[in-house]
C-alpha cells in the first residue's frame, strides 16, 4: 500500500505502537502487514521461521469488528515451536511430530488472543529442546542475524533471531536452562524468565517430560523493557488466572515496577565454574559502576558449589532415569552427531558409568562428573534429590537475605558463540541454569559491545580447569568485536515486577 510508511511503523516500540493501534491512529492491517513482510526478510536471512499461522489474517479482519480493545489490540506476536497453537505442530525438531497439529491453543496463546493480539508465526528450536543452539532436521540451521556464522542461541533461538532482526515486536518462548536468556543475549535483545509457575504452562511442550528437579519457565523477549512490562500487564490477568486455576492469581504490581527506591543490588563476576569473557567481566563491572552513581548500593555475593548445583541437580535431576526417556524420544529419527557421546552414555549400564566416572576423576575432572550424574537413580534417590534442592533454594535465600538484597547483578555467557559451538560447550550453562535449579525470575539486558581490548585480553583466556571445554569456549568467543554482550538480572520467587523494575534502571544507564 503505498500511503503506509514501513520503516516508521517498524520503529515503533511496542508501548507507542500499542497506544496507535488503540486510538485508531494506526491500522492493524498495516501494521501487521508491515511486520509480515519484514519477518520474511529476516527469516530468509536467518532461516528463524518454522511456520506461518495462515488464520492470523481472519483474526485480523475479526479484531476490527468486535470493537473490544485488549492491551495487545492489533500487535503481531511470535511463539516458539514447542508452544501450542491449534492447527499447528509443535515438533520440537523431531520428525515424528510433522503433521500432529495441536487440539487446542495453550493457555498463554489463548490469553494473547483475548488481550487482541495476533500470533502470526511459529519459530525454530534445536532438536529436543535441550541445547542452546538451534538446529533440527525438519528445518534446518538458523543463524544469528547480527552475524550468520554465530548462533542465535537456544532453544528459543528463532524467537530470538526474528525480534533480533526486527521481523517480530514481541515474542515468546521457554527456557529450562537458559533458554531465553540465551537467544536474548546472544542477539542483543531482553528477555524475562519468571518464576516457573507465574504464567501458565499449559499446552507448552518441554524437553524432559515430567522432571520437576529443574524449573521451567514461559517468557517474553523484546526489543526493551518496557515492552516485557506490558507483555506481563497484558497476560497477568482474570483470563490466565481462570483458564489455568494452577497458576497464582498476581495481577502485575504496578507499584513496585514504577518505584524509584533506591536498590542494594548483590553482584559477582564469576561463579569459579564457566570463567567469564573479557566482555562478560567488564559488563557486570561498568553496569555496577553506573548503578553506583545513580545511588544504589552495592554488594559482593559470593557464589559456592556451583559445579556440585550443575552436576548433582541440573545433570542429575534432568536425567536422573539415566538419560532412558530422552534417548527414547530419539526412536527413529536421525539425531545429530553432537549427541554420539551422550546417547552412548545415556544406554551404558550403571556398573559401566561407575567404573568410567572413576577412571576419569583425575584426567578429566568435569567428565567424571557429568559420567556420575549421568547414573539412572533409584525412586528414594530421586526424592532425596528433591529435598536437596529444596534445601539448597533455602540456603541461598538466606545468604541473600542476610545481605539484606532486593535484587542481584550477574554475569550472562557471551558473546555468541560460533555455530556447533553450543552443541559442543554444555558445561557452560552454569551461570543460567543456577536460576532454574532455584525457580527465580531472571532478565537478560544488553548491555555493551566486545571491544578490541577484549578481544586482545581474550588472547589469555584459560578457564578454571584447563580441560578440552575451557580451550574450546576460548575458541567460541574469538572474532567477536562489535558482538552484544549482556547481564541477567535476578530477584527472589514471585518478584517478575522487582526483576522488571531493576533491568529497566539497568537499560536506561
């Protein structure tokens, strides 16, 4: 249509673009037409897209009939593969799912619709869902779009990579691991995971059926703040709240998102697990800097055991039937070669993975463990593993209120790594799935670029072990000037506003 402006409605941010679309002074056609057109750009860049929802076109037409105004009314939203949407699959990259089109749209797509947007793409992941890259067989490899020979991160990578490229204003996606925290960090875009149980999960597909050891969470990514603040308004609501009675009924609090109290703010550098990139170290201390000078009060955390959290409680808790049920979803379809060891692991008996953990101990001290981790367990292990994690959630809120923290600074792995990196570098994950392990809301905000200087003191890069992963990660991030670099933003259970409120100060400094 050659009266409608593209590019300006393309920098709209959502809050602005949502009050247009409101008061009329935007059609919805244009809009979503302005975003159908650019998400096809991006997605023939960065091959992000799995699927076009070809019924948004009828709720398009419909939105202006009904004359009912959500606080979505008109926006164009985007959602992960493993997300259901009726009439479409959700594959997870298996091929055994093509052709399975859900019954029904899961709760959180029937709350967007009620709120009046419309979702109008799916998007893709890795294989299973359990990687930080973003590759499958039914659709391929997508690429990051800041730089194609970097990964967009997973598992919700193509979230990432189309808000990143500006084909979507909004999307959504999960994370058991850091799987929206990567994809945001690695293409320059925020994102919020809440705590698990915030926003309903039903009708969402996850990678290990049934494992409550580590907590998975449904989230928001986008361009700023201020449009995850909305995105949370928008679906905390009497519609969430009855279509899924297991979720909390937490209408946002306004008030403590639009607070200016000063915060105390906990940090740290490192978790002595993952060592940080240059650019990852430097983030966490300008944005502390500047926190500083705008009156907060800061304070060091000190971080214990994370490797023991990794092993015993991630590792462990995700396949703690061995690894059995998860190589089994695998029945059938070509898996990638990345995965050989770990299959090979997973159906190795548990005398054989003893006896090899044993053997490893003093070569490859991260080896052993994953080997260890990697045992099937009995029923009265797993619980006992429950009770652990319980207890060591207890412990850390008690550290964290003996400080007297509101919330807390950390470092967010990046910059992107190259593609096959992720698939290849599992071990770190630590400083993401800490938060999974715990269920506390976290945000990811870019918050700075690699520099030069990074890239030369890179050069020293040796890591905490020294193993085969520490020289690999050093490799991953090389070549990287110019590269977003970001930092999680943590607040206790229940505080999705308090996260919110504290990656806004950060982003505005």
């Amino acid at each position: 249509h050659p009266s409608v402006n593209m590019v300006s409605i393309l920098s709209l941010p959502l809050p602005e673009l949502s009050k247009k679309l409101r008061d009329g002074s935007l059609p919805p056609e244009h809009v979503f037409y302005a975003y159908v057109g650019k998400a096809l750009q991006i997605a023939t860049e960065t091959n992000c897209i799995t699927e076009y929802l070809q019924e948004s076109e009828t709720q398009l037409r419909k939105a202006k009939l009904t004359g009912k105004l959500g606080l979505l009314y008109g926006v164009p939203v985007s959602i992960k593969d493993s997300i259901d949407c009726q009439g479409h699959d959700s594959t997870l990259g298996f091929i055994k799912n093509i052709n399975k089109p859900a019954a029904e749209d899961s709760v959180v797509v029937q709350v967007l619709r009620r709120q009046g947007a419309i979702p109008f793409v799916k998007t893709n992941v890795p294989q299973s869902l359990i990687s930080y890259d973003c590759k499958n067989l039914i659709f391929g490899q997508t690429f990051n779009p800041l730089l194609y020979t970097r990964s967009p991160g997973g598992s919700s990578g193509g979230e990432g990579a189309l808000v990143g490229g500006g084909g979507s204003i909004l999307g959504f996606g999960t994370d058991v691991g850091g799987s929206l925290r990567f994809p945001a960090a690695f293409c320059g875009i925020c994102a919020l995971k809440p705590t698990g149980n915030r926003l309903s999960k039903k009708g969402i597909i996850s990678g290990v059926l049934g494992q409550k050891a580590v907590a998975a969470a449904v989230g928001p990514m986008a361009k700023d703040v201020e449009s995850l603040a909305l995105c949370m308004r928008a679906l905390l609501c009497e519609d969430m709240f009855s279509l899924d009675s297991t979720v909390p009924p937490l209408p946002f609090n306004e008030e403590v998102y639009s607070s200016t109290q000063p915060l105390r703010i906990g940090y740290y550098e490192t978790d002595f697990f993952t060592m940080p990139s240059p650019a990852m170290r430097r983030a966490v201390r300008e944005t502390k800097q500047l926190l500083e000078d705008a009156g907060h009060t800061l304070v060091p955390f000190e971080l214990t055991n994370v490797d023991y959290m990794l092993f015993n409680f991630c590792v462990r808790g995700m396949f703690a039937d061995g690894g059995t049920s998860f190589v089994k979803k695998f029945k059938g379809e070509l898996e990638s070669s990345s995965m050989g060891m770990f299959f090979w692991l997973a159906k190795a008996p548990n005398w054989l993975k003893t006896f090899l953990s044993w053997t490893a101990k003093p070569f490859v001290p991260r080896f052993s463990d994953i080997i260890r981790s990697m045992r099937a367990n009995t029923v009265d292990e797993v619980w006992s593993l429950h009770c652990e994690i319980e207890e060591f959630c207890h412990q850390f809120i008690a550290q964290w209120k003996k400080l007297n923290l509101d919330v807390m600074l950390c470092p967010m792995l990046g910059p992107a790594l190259g593609i096959g990196y992720p698939g290849k570098l599992s071990v770190a994950v630590s400083y993401t799935m800490l938060y999974n392990a715990l269920d506390f809301p976290v945000g990811v905000v870019p918050v700075t670029m690699v520099t030069d200087e990074d890239e030369e003191e890179l050069k020293g890069y040796q890591g905490y072990f020294r193993d085969w992963w520490d020289r690999t990660l050093a490799k991953a991030f090389r070549g990287s000037v110019g590269l977003p670099v970001a930092v999680q933003c943590v607040a206790l259970p229940w505080q999705e506003e308090l996260c919110l409120r504290f990656m806004k100060e950060v982003e505005m400094l």
